[in-house]
C-alpha cells in the first residue's frame, strides 16, 4: 500500500511545447517523465481502486488521498472527437488538428453511485503514421493507441494515434 502523497504548493516545471509554454506542477511530474520513458501511467485509489485522470490528490469515488500509479498497455477507442479549423497560435499549431477524448481499455471503474466510467485522457488525434493530425473526426469507438511526443528534457506528452487496419484508418 502507497504511504499519502502530501502535496505542498511548490514552484511547478515549466517547458516549452510548439511554442506554448505549458507548467507541470509536482503532483503531475510522474505522468510527463513516465511518458518520456514510453510509459503511460494512470492514478489508482489505494481505497477503492478507481483509476483516474486528470491527476488529483484525492479520489473523486471516495475522497482518500491514499493511491499509487499504475502502468496502461495505452490502447483503447475514441470517445469523442473534434477537428479545430481555427488556431490560436498558427505559427506553432497550424490548423486543422484534431483533439479529443480517449477512453483507456484496460482502466474501467466500477463506480460506488453506479455505473462503469473508463478512463478519459484529453489528447491530439493523429493517423496510424503518428505525425499527421486526422483530417476528419473518426467515428467513436475507433481503436487507438499512445506514442509519445517529448515536450522537454525528461518529459513527454502521451498522444494517441489510429490502429493501423482500424475502419478509419
């Protein structure tokens, strides 16, 4: 059992991403520098075992701030989908690129109210190839699966690409 993780306000990381200067605060370190290792790494509750992103000191299912990290196999489908037409930065993120929610297969709670939720990760949709953005938002339940895109000396940023074969591939 992992001791709690005491988080005390403490200056973040910051690195440059396509421009974008983006800050990684002490509580989600171990995400971006797994992803650098090429691992995806999810929170786990100690107490009732529900698997959550974004990362957070305490359990939405119960509240305990007890909990450990855990390693994805990083397929799953898409579960929403959307193509951005107008940049906010075109000089560093040209349109159109694609964004949307991952649903992780092997990370589905069975929720103390009801319910199954798998996890959700907010990421960039590209085609099998990892470096093309998808012209065109694929259907959900399209497979998926992580590559990573190093955003800085010793992190990384899981992305996610269509499985090559997949229908909208």
């Amino acid at each position: 059992m992992a001791e709690t993780q005491d988080f005390h306000p403490i200056r973040p990381v910051t690195v440059t991403w396509r421009g974008f200067d983006i800050q990684i605060a002490a509580l989600e370190r171990p995400y971006f520098e797994a992803a650098a290792q090429g691992r995806l790494i999810v929170q786990v509750c100690d107490e009732c075992g529900t698997a959550r992103y974004p990362v957070a000191d305490r359990c939405p299912n119960c509240g305990s701030r007890d909990w450990d990290w855990q390693e994805s196999a990083g397929r799953g489908t898409v579960h929403s989908c959307l193509v951005i037409e107008h940049s906010v930065r075109p000089e560093q993120l040209p349109a159109p690129y694609t964004t949307g929610l991952t649903e992780l297969d092997d990370h589905v709670n069975d929720l103390r109210k009801g319910g199954r939720q798998p996890v959700r990760i907010l990421t960039n949709v590209y085609e099998p190839d990892g470096e093309t953005f998808v012209a065109e938002p694929p259907p959900d339940g399209t497979p998926v699966e992580v590559f990573f895109e190093a955003i800085g000396d010793g992190f990384a940023v899981p992305q996610f690409k269509l499985v090559e074969g997949s229908a909208a591939a």
